[in-house]
C-alpha cells in the first residue's frame, strides 16, 4: 500500500512539475511560437503518465487472488 501510495503521489507531483514548465514555456512566447521548455515539459508529463501507468498496471488484481 505504501509503494502504490508513493507511485501515484510521485506522478501527480511529476505532473505538475512537467505542466508548470510548459507554462512557464507559454509565458516566454506568449504562446504564439513552441519553445524548448513547452516541449521539455510535454515529456515531463508523458513521463509522468507513463509512471502512473506502470503504477496501475503493477496492482494487484483482486479477482486473481481467489
């Protein structure tokens, strides 16, 4: 419960991470070209997703345990 407790905590804080940097890229451009941190922080993101994902997929199904 504790590893799955900090899987998920990781990817929300990863996430938010991975969006203020996209922000922070809309902010340099005022969104009207892409720049590296938009793109940096899209795969921050994808990163994160791809986290919470191998975190679901690694939880135990509880039909299996019958």
């Amino acid at each position: 419960m504790a590893t799955e407790s900090i899987t998920f905590g990781l990817s929300t804080l990863v996430t938010v991470v991975g969006l203020l940097i996209m922000l922070y890229g809309v902010k340099l451009t005022d969104g009207l070209a892409v720049s590296t941190p938009m793109i940096i922080g899209g795969v921050v993101v994808l990163g994160a997703i791809g986290l919470h994902t191998a975190g679901l997929m690694a939880l135990d199904d509880p039909h299996d345990a019958a």
